[in-house]
C-alpha cells in the first residue's frame, strides 16, 4: 500500500481506491467503482496534489467546482 508522498494525481487516486477496496472490500465495491470513474475528473489540477494534513481520509479532501 502506498501512503505518499505522491508525485502524480493519478498515484494519489489509485492509492484511495485501494485503501477504500481493502478496507470496504465486496460491501461497497459499487462505491468504489464509482470512485474510480469520478476521481480522475474530480481531482484534475496542476497534477501535483497537496494535502495538509498527514493522513488523507475523505473528510479532509477538498475540492472546487470549476464551470
């Protein structure tokens, strides 16, 4: 399991959704296939994600909507 740092967006995505598959396994695995179709878009930035708190959990992840 990788716990960042992470250089890409696509390496800190890929590491959430394993977490959340190992933690939540066959129970929510509509939540994560969900997760990894709108995570990619959702996180799309300058492609260096930043997190300021030391361990990610879904409550600490922000994000803007931009139309």
């Amino acid at each position: 399991m990788r716990t960042g740092p992470f250089k890409t967006e696509r390496e800190l995505i890929d590491a959430l959704i394993s977490r959340y598959r190992r933690e939540h396994g066959g129970i929510m695995h509509h939540r994560a296939d969900y997760f990894q179709r709108i995570l990619p878009t959702a996180l799309q930035g300058d492609g260096k994600p930043v997190f300021t708190h030391g361990y990610p959990q879904w409550k600490n992840i922000c994000t803007l909507l931009l139309e």
